[in-house]
C-alpha cells in the first residue's frame, strides 16, 4: 500500500536548460535594470542661487577624479553614484548669454528639453575653458603620482627665482635648447601647423609653410628677420622686410605693396612714405617666394616679438627663436629691443633723430642678442644686467606666491587628469588655453568641431567643445553691445501691458497700487493722450503681466471707468502665445504655480462661543512679531451695547468673550508669548460683532503698527512677508509641497514679498489650486502656473545692464530701430546651434554628464552680463 502510494506521488519536474537559461537572462535583466544610475540633483530653493567658474570645476573635478583621488563632493548640487559616470562632456557656447537663451528661447528645443537642470552663471574674466584646466585640484593626493619636477623643492637663493633661470636652468646651452616648443609659440600667437586633419589652422588660412625640415641641430644656422607694417582695411599689413645671415649679412632687404588701400603709412615707427611704395610692384606672394628660397631647410628664424613679422608675411616657420622670450621679465612682459640692445650690445637703435626703424638693423640686433644669449648662458646673462636690465638684485627674487614651498602641491586639474590616466581633448578653434598641444585639435567651423567630437568619441574621459559661430558672427559685424541692447528691449517688453482708459487725477502711484495686486510692478509711465489717460506698466516678472490681462481687462474701477489691459502690439509678440505655452512646459515648471497678492505675515484667529442660543462669532486678525518673548498688549476700550447700558471692556492678550445672563463681562485675553526678551507693543483689535438677545454689538478696533524696544533700538514690526513655512501650510490642503522660492528680502526697497512659486509633487495639486478661489489670512490670492524658471529672479534684470539702461530712456525709438532685422540675422544662428547641440548630446555614451555652458560676458562698461549653465547625467 505505501508503495503503491509512493509510486502514484507525482514527482516536481525539472526545467529544462532552455528554461534555466531563459531565467538567468532574466535574473541578469532584472540586476541589470535595478543598478542605480548616477544622477544629478539641486534643492528647489536653491534654484536661485547663480553658479560660478569655481562652483562648476568642484563639479567637474569630483565627476572625473572624485573616486580616483577622494575628493569632496561639490557644495551647490548634489552627484548621485559617482562612481558610475563614465566621462563628462563640456559644451561652451561661445559669446551667448541667458539672455539670448530667453530671447531665442523657442530656437532651443534641444536645450530646454534634454537637460533637467539649469542654474545662472556669473560670467569670469579670461578664458573659461583655460579657467577649467588651470583650475587646482585640492583633494587627497599619494606623493608617489605626483609628476616629476614637482616632487623636489626648488633650491633656496635668488638666482633660482628669476624670471630667465626658471625658464631655462642654470646650464648652458645649445641653440636648440632655447627653440620655442609647439605650446609656446600657440600660447604667443605664432602661426603654426594644424593637425594631421586640418591643413591650416584657424586664423591661418592662406598663408604659406616654409621648407623647413623635421629637426635642427645646434650647428643649424640663424637668421635675423625684422618687418615694418602700415595700416589698412584689414589691420596690419606688410610695407618692408629684411633678412640677415649669421654673419650679420643682409640676404634680402624688400619693400611689398600691400593689396588693399592704407589708411595709415605709420611712417613714426615704419619709415615708410607714400613715396617709398608708388614705384614699388613688389607683393606679399613675391616676397613669400623669396624667403623660401632664401632660407635652408634647418634654419632657424630670430627676431623680437616675431609673431607680428610671421603674420604680416602670413608666412608658417617651425623653428624660431624670440629675443623677447630669451631676456623675459616677470608676469609677461617684455624688454624693447632699443633697451635690449643699448644694455647687452652697448649698440644704438631706433634713434630719435632718424625717420622710423631701419628693419636691417633691428633685425641684426635680433640676431646678436640671440647669438650672444646662447654663447654667454642664462646664468651668466642674469649674473651680469640683473641690476642694470631687471632693475633688482638677485636676492630680491622670492619664489612665487603660488609655488608650494613644502608638503605635497596641489596639482592643476590638466596635469592630475594626465597623472591618472583620464584621456582629455579640447576641440574649438584656436584658443590660449593651459593644455598640452597633444591634447588640443582645432578646427575653423562649428560644423568641423562637431565632426571631430564624433569622431573619437569613445576613447575620452573628458572632453571640452566650443562651438564659436555666434561669436564669430558677433566679431564680424561688431554689433555685440548693439545686439544686447536689441534683446533687453525685447524681454522688457514680453513684462509689459498698456492700461486705460484712466481717471484723468490718476498718478502713477495708483496705478502702481492697482497693478500691485497682479505681481510686483517695476515700473509705470503714464501716456497722456488729448482726453484720456492711458498707463504703461512694466513688471519684474511675466506672470505679472499675464495675471493683469487675466483679472484687469474689462474690470471697473471705483470711478466708474472700465478699463482695458493688452500687450504691447509689435512684431516680436506675434508668436507669444506659443512662448507662454511652451514656458508653462518647461521641465523646470513642471507642477510649479505662481501665487500673489499675499498678506504680510499674519494668522487669523476664529473663536466661536454660543451664548443663550446665540450665535458669537469673533474674528481677530493679529500680527505677532516672531522671536519676541514677553510681549504686552492692551486691547483699547471698545462700547458694547447690552440692553441699553454701555459698560466698558479692556482685554489684555487673547479674546475669549464670557456671556453671563444676557450682560457682557468684562472679558480678557492673553496674547501669546513669542521667543525674545524686552520687547513691548501695543494693538487695537480688528473688527468683533456678535449678537446678543437681539441687541447688536460692535466694537471695531483696528491693528496699528506694533512698535517694539529692544536694546536701545526700534525695528520695524512690519513683516517682510509670509515665511516658506506659512505658505507650505496653507498650500499644503492641496497637496504636497516639495518647495518654495520667495522673492529675495532686498528684491525692491522697502517691498514686502507679496508673491511666491510653490512646487508640488503632482499636478492634480496644481489643477486642485488652480480651479479654487482661495483666501490666506483674509485676503484674495491669484495663481496661475509658473512661466519663470526657478533659476530666474526677473526678466527685466536679467537684460537690463548699463546697455539696456541706455535703451530704457527711449523705447520708442529703440522699438523702431530694432523691427525684424535682428531676428531674422540671428535666428538661424540659435537654430544650428541648437541642432548641433541636440546632435552631440545624442552622441554621448550613457551615464555621461553633460554640461552646456552659455558663458556670459562682462561688458565694457563693467556690467556682469549673465551666463547660464545646463547640467544633466544622460542615461
């Protein structure tokens, strides 16, 4: 029996390998999928805060290196699973600001609906890329990685801490060991060579490549080059050459007619008189073709600031050496050749009684001072005119302030991201920056920039793009002031509505007052027409002059006049209804609302008591300075009358009211204690009504300013406003409230913060607020969804710089002026980049931060003219 019981138990059957395998690859999915990704997140209420150089480098430095060299993460934002970024991309765009973005808003698709965060940047001086090399890398460093020449401390005394000892030792020499390197001749403006994808370098188009051979030797010879130049349309061009040999020979002394008409002979320092070039058939070509067959293969070209006389000869040479750069003086400077050569060569140059530089003379002064710096040594140089050419001795020189002296340095982050093996490239056109010639590939158009990228996109752990069309196209035109002055009338007028008619006694503090309740106004001019007033209102936001159009147009006022609200009618507002819908779509409004027209901050207190079957109700409205303990207020005396008598009622704090026998009692209050000390205030109540057997009683009594004494002082017990607390409970019925922007405390003089953005969770909440009239504290509060950006504090300011200011003295004018032509220049513009933009970010591998960085500017007038930074973690 139990064997027939055991063989008929049914036994569990076994998967087959398919089906195992089958569940493995979902198992691996299922880990795979749950792996957390790495993200990137800023708190709502510190969307307003505008980031710097030095914010975005923590950023950067902690994205690549965090794991590597344990690095803080950055301070303003938060980096989610560090560890899992796998490279970081950098995009500039050169010359645009936040202003062009908003301006231009709906031309970048791409940028406003791929990144997720966007913060204002506070523009630098210099150049950001090199800003973001060069920056330090301060974090936890193992001595052993550090690079070489960084791991000995520099020997004590003065010689070693001048300018020519540091650059070139205390050795003597070759030639060859004193040819500027690739890096510095870039860093000096020199022409040079392009890569092995590009013939030319940008800014080098057209110009000709000596026949100059691979390397050099020290027995290589040298010849002394000088050039004079005059003035044309296209800057300096070239009037006069001389080359001399290493025996101080002169091989080719030529005078060049320039192709273009000259503004200016310059004849003070060339020499050069409209005489000199009538006869003169020579070209630029000519003389190129001379020099090539001049000069050897292993030459080696000196001259005193030589990249000016390669330029005006647009002619290419790889092996130079700049007398300039051999007797260097700190910070950048350079000797004159005239003071060179009267302290070095005891010689004579440049005399004043001469008419212009003699370009053979100068050019062999070149040639000897070189001659005599190589045969002499740098220490000997320096030993001999410290005094006489610097001006200090020796033991005057103290190492710089930014060499570490002990301990470990601090490594710039170009040389620690080489140190830990992180591939880097720069990709742009030509540009100073602290990087190694390797690591950099120009390119002349946004278009090759783009190519480049694509190219070795998966070998990069970092990599800096910058795209300069729009620069470029600023540069060309020189309309770069011209053109934000455009923009700032633009964005001034998307704020603004026009209103009226109005009483002919009204002031533009009525009008103000009446505006006020839309958003706060930052400006209004009345426009007097020959019977009617009309008024122009200028707000700090947009919703402001939405809301108006909402709850003003149509609406009457106390006079009996009916008013009408619209927006300025001009040719940028045609498509600003589609703007306004796509702001409300922006990913950072998303389930944000604007509320305004709200109260000081004040609670209200409803206390109800039945009294004989009668209904008492007592409202009191009481402003309670915050952090104040032991305040004391007397209620003044109210009349209450109780059949026919009118006995008198003083309360002190709080209002219960007491009914005895159909009699009021003398009633009292207790007003709650706060949190601070020596502070004493007196209110009157606001309005109490009840009734009583009938009889009406009313005491009005309406709160005054509190006046508070604390330590000899008198403050002000006007609040600023609601606190992000009180609004969060208010606006909480609604839903949850995951933050609030209130307008900054100094955000207009003495303005209390009447308006705020809310952020909630869901956006049945912001249909809940939306579709309800509500009342805060007894008052009336208009909503609508939220147009600016949490990164915003006002449209106007963000334009509105010295340049904008000039152009607020006569909108009319400036409208006038404007019409289409800027649009229609600029528009493609913003609508390529964008492309360009949207195509490199689909390019990048997942789990690559990117950043795109609108740089800003500081203006001439010394104005910040702010960026705007776009951050997100692709996944």
């Amino acid at each position: 029996m139990e064997t027939s019981l055991v063989g008929c138990v049914k036994r569990k059957r076994e998967p087959s390998p398919t089906q195992k395998s089958r569940k493995r690859v979902k198992e691996t999915e299922g880990s795979l999928s749950s792996s957390p990704s790495p993200g990137l997140s800023v708190p709502f209420h510190r969307f307003q805060e505008p980031v710097t150089l030095k914010d975005l480098t923590e950023l950067l430095q902690y994205a690549v290196l965090g794991n590597t060299m344990g690095l803080n993460p950055p301070s303003w934002c938060r980096l989610h699973h560090q560890k899992r970024v796998s490279g970081v991309s950098v995009v500039v765009l050169d010359g645009l600001s936040q202003a062009h973005f908003y301006r231009h808003y709906l031309h970048f698709r791409h940028l406003r609906t791929n990144y997720t965060c966007r913060r204002s940047y506070t523009p630098s001086l210099g150049n950001v890329t090199s800003g973001i090399f060069s920056s330090e890398v301060v974090g936890t460093q193992n001595p052993s990685v550090i690079p070489e020449g960084q791991q000995s401390a520099h020997p004590e005394g003065g010689l070693q801490w001048h300018p020519v000892i540091r650059q070139f030792g205390l050795e003597t020499r070759g030639l060859t060991g004193y040819l500027l390197s690739p890096e510095e001749m870039i860093k000096n403006h020199f022409p040079v060579h392009g890569d092995r994808h590009t013939h030319s370098m940008p800014g080098t188009e057209g110009f000709v490549s000596t026949d100059s051979s691979t390397s050099v030797t020290d027995c290589s010879p040298l010849y002394g080059l000088d050039c004079e130049m005059c003035l044309t349309k296209n800057g300096n061009e070239l009037t006069r050459v001389s080359l001399v040999d290493c025996k101080g020979s002169c091989v080719l002394d030529e005078l060049v007619k320039p192709p273009n008409p000259i503004f200016h002979y310059l004849t003070k320092f060339s020499g050069i008189t409209p005489a000199m070039l009538k006869p003169v058939t020579t070209t630029l070509r000519d003389v190129q073709l001379k020099l090539k067959k001049v000069l050897p293969q292993d030459a080696v070209l000196v001259g005193h600031s030589l990249e000016n006389d390669l330029r005006a000869l647009k002619l290419i040479h790889c092996h130079v050496i700049d007398t300039s750069l051999l007797y260097r003086k700190e910070f950048g400077q350079r000797f004159k050749l005239k003071v060179l050569a009267h302290i070095v060569l005891k010689k004579e140059i440049q005399m004043e009684d001469r008419l212009g530089h003699d370009p053979t003379e100068d050019a062999l002064a070149s040639l000897e001072l070189a001659q005599y710096f190589i045969r002499t040594g740098p220490r000997k140089v320096v030993e001999l005119f410290c005094e006489e050419l610097w001006g200090k001795s020796l033991a005057m020189y103290q190492p710089p302030v930014s060499t570490p002296t002990h301990g470990s340095p601090n490594l710039r982050f170009d040389e620690a991201l080489k140190t830990y093996g992180k591939s880097v490239v720069f990709i742009g056109k030509r540009s100073d920056i602290t990087l190694a010639l390797s690591n950099q590939q120009w390119q002349s158009s946004d278009r090759e920039v783009l190519s480049s990228f694509r190219r070795g996109l998966t070998s990069r752990s970092f990599s800096v793009v910058q795209f300069s069309s729009f620069s470029d196209h600023l540069k060309s035109t020189d309309s770069s002031e011209q053109h934000y002055k455009q923009m700032s009338v633009r964005l001034r007028e998307m704020c603004m509505v026009f209103a009226g008619p109005l009483p002919s006694d009204y002031t533009e503090k009525h009008v103000k007052r009446l505006f006020n309740r839309c958003g706060l106004v930052r400006t209004v001019r009345l426009l007097s027409a020959d019977q009617r007033v009309h008024a122009e209102v200028e707000f700090e936001l947009l919703e402001g002059a939405v809301l108006a159009l909402e709850t003003l147009d149509g609406a009457q006022l106390h006079t009996g006049h009916i008013i009408k609200v619209q927006r300025p009618v001009k040719e940028s507002m045609l498509d600003f209804e589609v703007y306004l819908s796509s702001l409300q779509e922006d990913l950072l409004n998303a389930n944000v609302i604007y509320a305004t027209g709200l109260k000081a901050n004040g609670k209200t207190t409803c206390h109800t008591t039945q009294v004989n079957g009668t209904l008492l109700e007592t409202e009191a409205n009481t402003t309670i300075k915050s952090n104040v303990i032991g305040l004391n207020a007397n209620v003044a005396e109210f009349p209450a009358k109780v059949n026919g008598s009118q006995p008198h009622a003083q309360a002190n704090h709080s209002v219960p009211f007491a009914k005895g026998n159909g009699t009021l009692q003398t009633t009292q209050a207790k007003l709650a204690e706060a949190n601070s000390t020596g502070l004493h205030g007196k209110a009157k109540f606001a309005k109490l009504s009840s009734e009583v057997n009938g009889t009406v009683l009313r005491a009005k009594a309406m709160l005054a300013k509190i006046s508070a004494e604390a330590n000899g002082a008198k403050p002000s017990a006007n609040s600023a406003g609601p606190s992000e607390q009180d609004l969060c409970e208010a606006f909480g019925h609604y839903g949850t409230v995951k933050g609030v922007i209130l307008p900054p405390k100094h955000c207009g003089q003495r303005k209390r913060r009447r308006h705020a953005f809310i952020k909630y969770d869901h956006p049945g909440a912001v249909e809940a607020v939306l579709t309800s009239p509500m009342e805060l504290w007894d008052m009336k509060v208009s909503t609508c969804r939220a147009l600016t950006p949490p990164h915003l504090r006002s449209w106007v300011t963000m334009a509105t710089t010295r340049l904008g200011r000039d152009y607020e003295e006569t909108p009319d004018t400036s409208s006038r002026e404007i019409g289409g032509e800027e649009q229609v220049e600029v528009a493609p513009l913003m609508r390529r980049l964008d492309r360009r933009v949207g195509k490199l970010f689909r390019a990048l591998p997942d789990n690559t931060l990117s950043l795109v960085l609108l740089p800003g500017y500081i203006s001439s007038h010394g104005d910040n003219v702010p960026g705007l930074c776009f951050l997100h973690v692709k996944r």
